[in-house]
C-alpha cells in the first residue's frame, strides 16, 4: 500500500535527528489541507481554522515521537484535529458564555458571509444544516461525507463502536434532508 509506505518513511525520517525537519515538512505537504479542510467543518471561521490547524501540528510535532504505529498516522493526526475543534468550540462557548446553541447560530452567521464557502445555494443550506447537529454527529457527517472515511477508520479517530457511527451518520443524514426540506 502506497500509503503506507510514505508513511513509514515519513516516521523513519522523524526518528532521525538530522532528517526530522524534512520529515516534518512531507507531513505538512501531504496532511496539511486534509486536516485543515476537517477542522474547518467544524469551525466554519478561516482564521479559526487557521489557529486551530496551527496548534494540531504543534501538537502532532510535540508527541510524533511517542506515536506507537499501533494507528493509521493519519488516523492518529485526525483524532488529534477532532479533539482540538472540540476543545476550540467548548472554549468558545466558555469565553463568550453562550449555548452551544448560540455558538452554532454565530458558526451560521460566519458561513453565510464568508468569502471562503462560495457554494451554490443548496451548498450554503447543506452547510447550515450541518451546523444544527450536534458536535459527534456533525464530526460523523463531515468525516464520512466530505473526507470519505470508512467507519473502521472513524472508529479509531473517535473511539466509538461501528455500529453507533452508523447510527449516528443515519441520524445526522435525516436531520438535513429535514432541514433543508423545511427551509425550501
């Protein structure tokens, strides 16, 4: 597996103190966007998206050395951009004192005048739509949808059963045809 293979010598280089820059540097080049586009799903904001990237491949070249292969790396980089959007929206909600509620609407309102998300009108209500899940199912939508993940894959990202991703993505499917029926 191609992939694979990358990745290993992305990870053989990391262990080298003299090549770990280049290392670095083709994880950046092959994850960067992948991962960007992912927490932007759940941010909407591109500064945000920008912020919350920067400090996952802080957080990534922090404990690449402690990674233990026993995960995808790119699987182990995703739970890391999960757990940062999550802990991103909680500290949001907390600073403004809001409800989740009120943070998604401001989420909303940032996607309806953003230059960065110029889709068509049924992608604007798609958008909007997922805003109104709540974080897990939002996280299973977008990974399943938009990044094309297998539920083994989103597993191990979220710690959770296969069978409750699925459950869960049904759910957060229904919930937007709902709602962009509803809005027409």
């Amino acid at each position: 597996m191609a992939i694979q293979a990358e990745d290993e010598e992305i990870l053989s280089k990391f262990r080298d103190e003299k090549t770990r820059n280049e290392a670095f540097n083709m994880l950046l080049k092959k994850y960067q966007q992948k991962i960007y586009w992912h927490v932007r799903r759940m941010v909407i904001d591109h500064d945000d998206a920008d912020d919350v990237t920067q400090d996952v491949f802080i957080k990534i070249w922090k404990n690449l050395p402690g990674f233990r292969n026993d995960a995808q790396l790119y699987t182990w980089m995703y739970r890391i951009a999960t757990n940062e959007c999550i802990t991103f929206l909680n500290k949001k909600k907390q600073k403004n004192n809001v409800s989740l509620d009120e943070v998604d609407y401001e989420l909303s309102d940032t996607l309806a005048s953003s230059d960065q998300f110029s889709g068509d009108k049924i992608q604007m209500k798609l958008q909007q739509a997922i805003l109104t899940l709540p974080d897990k199912q939002r996280l299973v939508f977008n990974m399943k949808y938009f990044d094309d993940m297998k539920y083994e894959e989103m597993s191990e990202v979220l710690g959770t059963s296969v069978g409750a991703l699925k459950a869960s993505y049904h759910l957060a499917v229904k919930k937007i045809e709902s709602f962009i029926l509803s809005n027409d």
